[in-house]
C-alpha cells in the first residue's frame, strides 16, 4: 500500500526499530505508510484497523500535527501511532516538505516509557534516498466510482487497482492526509474506524539524540 509524493522512509525507519518491533510483539511492517492522496490539513488524521491474513490486528492512526517552514517550503508534522502490540503505543512523526517530492528533515520516535529520541541528519538522509511516493496514481489505475462502507461510516470513493496486482484501495476526498478508506492486499485488509479533526501531538517530553540502546532497554515498570 502506498499529484504530491510525501517521501517517507519507512524501510530505513523500519530497520531502526526492529528491535522495539520484536519486543511489541507484532513487526512494525504491519504498520506501513498509506499509499492514498495526500493532503496535509494541521489537526486532521485518520484511523485505521489492519487484519492480517493470519487474522492478527494492528490499530494505527496518522495525523498531521504541525506545520513549519523549511528552506522557504511548507513542511508538516506527520505522525503516526501503533497499539495493540501488547506493550502499549509506539509513536513516530517525520517533518516533510510538500512539494513536487517531499523532503523529511526531522524524525523522532517515542516507544513505551520512554523519552522521545531524534534520529541524526545523516540517517534522515539515509531516509530520503530509501523514499516512497504515497501518491497512488502513479501505481494504480483508477477502476471507478463506489460506495464504500467501513466502521467510520459510509463514504464515496474511487477505486484504485495496483497495476503490479498487489492490491486494491478506495479512497476519498473527505479522509485526510491520506484519503484512504479501504486497502484490500495479498496479506492485509486496511478499514477506517475513525476520522479524526482535533489532533494533537503525542510526543511527550524533549527529543534527545537517538540512542540504539535505549531500544534494547526495558520500559520502567510503574
């Protein structure tokens, strides 16, 4: 799953927390980048449901969060969140020029009881030659117009098929940043459970520098 492409690293980011992946639970590759129609609007988001074919279930929900100006662009805060891996919500925000291709200039990340961390700008680099486009016009061919009925509610979509075969996604207009409503793939189904107009940052606490060991650690008990 994956007119504006949002260049965000996920491999790159992916491979980061492996190992916070494994302590959760359930690998982080259950909680990919939507491949939609990107819209960034400052306090909405989305939420979403994901059902592997094993029947195992990820809540994740993405929200743009902030707006800065990089290098003279509009540059938003992205972020997403991940439960139900068992050791409670992993939180990840990328800051991402719009544009033709996006730009992210900042990443930070926050596991479970623990203080947020920023990855250095070499890595951030690393990220950017690791992009995807979440743009799916230019992946998918565009099917037509459905109907299309999820736990958020009922909405009007176009349906996009991959022209690689690797799935099938619906997606609106009224559903921001990313306008996906429904992704059916070979392994995973994705549905919207909620749109969301007030959201705030998850983030809590001051960015240190990013400390792989850190990773390892576990959380404090409370």
């Amino acid at each position: 799953m994956k007119n504006l492409k949002v260049l965000v690293g996920v491999g790159c980011l992916l491979a980061m927390a492996a190992t916070a992946s494994a302590q959760m639970g359930m690998g982080m590759r259950q909680s990919p980048i939507p491949r939609g129609l990107f819209s960034p609007v400052v306090g909405s988001g989305a939420a979403y449901e994901i059902t592997t074919s094993e029947g195992r279930k990820t809540n994740i929900e993405y929200a743009i969060v902030g707006k800065e100006s990089v290098n003279g662009k509009d540059a938003y805060w992205m972020e997403w969140t991940t439960s139900g891996m068992g050791s409670g919500q992993m939180v990840m925000k990328v800051l991402t020029a719009a544009g033709d291709s996006g730009v992210t200039s900042r990443v930070i990340m926050q596991m479970p009881g623990r203080p947020p961390m920023e990855m250095p700008a070499q890595m951030t680099g690393h990220m950017n030659n690791q992009s995807v486009p979440a743009d799916i016009r230019s992946a998918a061919e565009d099917v037509g117009s459905e109907s299309i009925t999820v736990p958020a509610g009922t909405f009007a979509c176009e349906h996009y098929r991959m022209k690689d075969g690797s799935g099938d996604t619906w997606v609106s207009t009224k559903v921001n940043p990313f306008g996906v409503v429904k992704h059916q793939g070979k392994d995973s189904t994705m549905v919207l459970t909620k749109v969301i107009t007030d959201a705030k940052d998850k983030i809590i606490g001051v960015p240190q520098p990013f400390n792989p060991g850190m990773m390892m650690q576990q959380p404090p008990q409370e």
